[in-house]
C-alpha cells in the first residue's frame, strides 16, 4: 500500500510540473499586461506606471526564466518558506490567494457535505424502494435540478429566498390560501414518500396536511419567525429518537449493547445543555472545536469498552447522538441570538458578499453574519450536487443489489438492515467515494458562475482576474491550489477504498 501511495504521488507531481509549465507558458502569450495602459498613452502619468507594471511582471526576463523563479518559490512551501510572487499591481499573491481560498472553503466544505449526507441517503432509500412513487417523485426531482442552469437558480434564490424572504420576514403572515396550498403540497408529497395501500396513502396525506395547516398558523400566532425557540425539551426528544432510530436501522432495537450506550450519550447531551449554556452564551471557536473532538470521543470510549461485539455500531450510533445534539444546541443559542441579530441587520438574508462590512457583533451574532451570507450560494451547490450524487448512490446500490453475495446474505436470513449496510451499502460506495472527493477538489477550484452572481472573492475570481490581466502569479497559484487538493483527494480516496473494500489491501 505504502509502495502504490509514493508511486501516485511521483506521478502526480509530474503530472503537476508538466501542467504548470503549460499553464505558465499559454498565460504569458495569451494577451498583453501593458495594453489597457497603451490606450492611455497621452497621460503624463502612463509611463511610470508602465514601469512599475514591467517590473512587478518581471517582463523583461524571457518567460521560462521567469516560470523556473515562480518554481523555487512555490517549492520552498515544503519548508514554509512560500514565495509566490507579487500580481500585476504589486500586491503579494499569498494574501490574496489565504483570502479566496479560505471564502471559497467555506462555500464548497459545508455544500459538499450537505450534498453527500443528503444525497447519498435519498439514493440508497430510492434503491431500496426501486420503481415506487418516491423513486419516480426524486428521479424527476433529480433531473430537474440537474438541468437546472446555475446562473438562473442563483437568481431565482436571491430573488425569492433572499429580497422577498427579507421583505416578509419583516411582518411574517401567512394568507389561507397559502396555509391551504402548502398543506396539499405537503400532503401530496407525504403519501408518495410513504408508499402503501389507498388507506395507508389516504391517512398519511391527512395527517400530513392537517399538521402544516395547523402548525402554520400556530408559529405564526407564537411569533416564532421573529422570536424563535426550541429548549432542552425538544433536544431531547430528538436525541432519544436519534438514538432509538440509529439502533434500529443498524442492529435492531433490541440489541442493549447498542441501544443503552446510546441512550447514555443522549442523557449525555442533556447534561452539556444546561451545564455549557453560560460557557456557550459567549463562546470562541476553540471551545466549539473541543466540543466537536469530544462528540467523537466520548461515543468511541462508551461504545468500546460497552458495545462488546457490537462496539462498531454503538460507536457510530453513540456519535449519531452527539453530533445531532451538539447541533441542535448551537440552532438553539442561534435561535435566542436571532431577535437581536435581526435588529442590527432587519434584511437578514444577504444576497451578494462574503460578510457585511463593518458588522460587529457578539460572537453569536457574527456567526449568524457569516451564516446568512453563506446561505443562498451553499443551498444552491448543494441542490444541484444533491442530484447527481442521488443518482450514483441509486444506481451503485441497483447494481450491487444483484450480485450473488447480496442473494447469498438473504437466503442465509441475515436482517434485511444487515444485507443493506453492511454487505449492499459498503461495495456500492466505492464508486461514491471517486464523485465525492473529485467534485471536492473541482468545486474548491471556484464554483465560478455562483461566485460571480453572489459576489464573492474566491478562487474562481482570483482565476479571473489574473487571466483577464494576463497575470501569471495569481494563476499560477490558483494551479498550485487547485492541483495539490485533486492530487490529495484522489489520493484520499485510494486510502479510502482500502478502508471500505478489504480485497483493496491486497
């Protein structure tokens, strides 16, 4: 294994050196950095910014000279040493390229995992239910989201989930004809999920459209919009049924080697609620990273030394737990914070810009900043990823369905959850992993189009811009970027395909 690692990273830098000597070579002959300054030749000015330019570009110095002084700088990077060089206006190109490549990570990191944890779940649901009404309902879902162009839902996004949520959210009300539609809507959608006889389907569309018919009104009277809540009581219920439900779905609620540790950790939960709330109220971002390494790490011990043979899945199910709760108590600290957030910036959802200028609030405050500008571009990644990792997963869970082990696995009268997690779901992720960790490193890359419609600086800009100038260095440093996550990220997945396929290891 360690051999097949060191010879696709051999690989992969030259692959990567013979890229950049391309990329360098095609940028300096596509254009000329001095031409927008030519036009301006009657200024008195024009020539000592023509000088400047000239040697900021170092373009007195033959191209490939200029290539193999941008390779040592890059190099000494092994040693924390980087020198990648100064742009077109004599800025350093490392400022620029730490300031779009964390904005673009925050973009792609939070839609990638959306989309995989989404997508994957509604593609294996879809296999399982194969030619049901709920497969039918998300393939033409699927499909339109697919199709859709990016740059048109961006707009649609900003138009009604940005400027008319903004506008409504100032006076929330809800008219009967909208109550009475979006209870058929969600009524109609309900039955075809669940599936089942005419009476089955009858008393789910029921039970779901009264529910949105009544809780509509009823958030609305509580003002729920403007002020809302949830508290511990809710975060324990969702605990407990997180817990009850990972149980189920891995060994069967019966197994207690599963089910207690996971209860214990949903107790857990409760305890940190009210024992942080005063530390949470103003937290940093050190404490929220303690609290995720140790939603990991308790459920590890707990489930190791309690789960007996079963200590895999009572770690995973103790984890389920922890990190659901964890979540919602941070929805929750969000959830009081809103009333004040929303009276510092009454247009809440942002539609253009990484952050709002000037903004300084408590740390709660900031966080909900940051959150609202991320929203649109993130919800619009993650649909149209949604749909292409929907299909895989379906498709990769269709095909292994029907090899003989997985007839072999039911005939022996191993657990219908048994047969599809641990036989049918593990092989068909092998595929899945190759999509996820390659549409990774192409979106860290910059999801171009959405960055231009939502106005952030990202990679995808920093690309732009430098080849609208003719600039080398930002580009160059964008292939370094971008070339160093693919060549990991396969990497990555290669690792991966070992953990997930035993016969990989050999």
């Amino acid at each position: 294994m360690l051999q097949f690692i060191l010879r696709r990273l051999g690989v992969s830098v030259l692959v990567l050196l013979l890229a950049s000597v391309m990329v360098y070579f095609l940028t300096t002959i596509s254009g000329d950095p001095l031409a927008g300054l030519r036009e301006q030749a009657n200024d008195p000015k024009i020539a000592t910014q023509m000088n400047a330019r000239i040697q900021n570009l170092d373009l007195n110095t033959p191209w490939f000279i200029r290539y193999l002084k941008w390779l040592g700088g890059a190099a000494a990077c092994v040693y924390g040493q980087c020198n990648l060089g100064v742009d077109i206006t004599g800025n350093q190109v490392l400022d620029s390229l730490g300031a779009a490549a964390s904005s673009t990570l925050r973009l792609v990191l939070i839609s990638v995992i959306a989309a995989a944890i989404i997508g994957i779940f509604v593609g294996v649901v879809t296999a399982i239910r194969q030619y049901s009404d709920m497969d039918y309902l998300v393939t033409f879902v699927a499909f339109v989201l697919f199709s859709l162009p990016s740059f048109w839902a961006a707009v649609l996004l900003k138009e009604y989930a940005g400027i008319n949520y903004n506008n409504w959210i100032a006076n929330p009300q809800f008219t009967v004809p909208q109550i009475v539609v979006s209870a058929l809507v969600i009524g109609v959608l309900a039955q075809l999920c669940m599936g089942g006889g005419l009476k089955r389907r009858l008393l789910t569309f029921v039970i779901a459209a009264a529910a949105v018919g009544i809780a509509l009104p009823y958030f609305t009277w509580l003002r729920f919009w403007q002020f809302p809540q949830m508290g511990p009581a809710v975060v324990a219920i969702v605990c407990l049924a997180v817990a009850v439900f990972a149980t189920h779905v891995t060994v069967g609620i019966k197994t207690k080697q599963v089910l207690y540790p996971s209860l214990a950790m949903a107790a857990l939960v409760l305890v940190v609620y009210y024992a942080g709330w005063g530390m949470l109220s103003e937290p940093n971002w050190w404490i929220l990273a303690a609290g995720l390494v140790l939603a990991f790490a308790v459920p590890w011990i707990v489930g190791h030394f309690v789960g007996g043979r079963y200590k895999t899945q009572a770690i995973g199910a103790g984890i389920a737990v922890t990190v659901v709760g964890g979540f919602l108590t941070i929805v929750d600290h969000l959830f009081v914070t809103w009333p004040s957030f929303v009276a510092m910036k009454p247009r809440p959802i942002s539609t253009i810009g990484s952050n709002t200028p000037n903004f300084n609030g408590t740390f709660w405050q900031t966080f909900l900043d940051n959150g609202t500008q991320l929203l649109l571009p993130t919800v619009l990644l993650t649909v149209i990823s949604v749909a292409s990792y929907s299909r895989y997963t379906r498709a990769a869970m269709i095909d292994v369905q029907s090899q003989d082990y997985i007839r072999t696995a039911r005939s022996k009268g191993l657990p219908e959850r048994t047969v599809v997690l641990r036989h049918a779901f593990r092989n068909a992720m092998i595929p899945i992993v190759t999509i996820v960790a390659m549409d990774f490193a192409a979106l860290i890359g910059g999801a171009v189009i959405t960055e231009q419609v939502f106005g952030w600086k990202g990679m995808g800009a920093l690309f732009q811009t430098g080849l609208k100038n003719v600039d080398p260095n930002p580009i160059m440093a964008f292939v370094l970027v971008t070339g160093g996550i693919a060549v990991l990220f396969n990497l990555l997945a290669d690792v991966i395909y070992a953990l997930v396929d035993p016969r990989i290891r050999v």
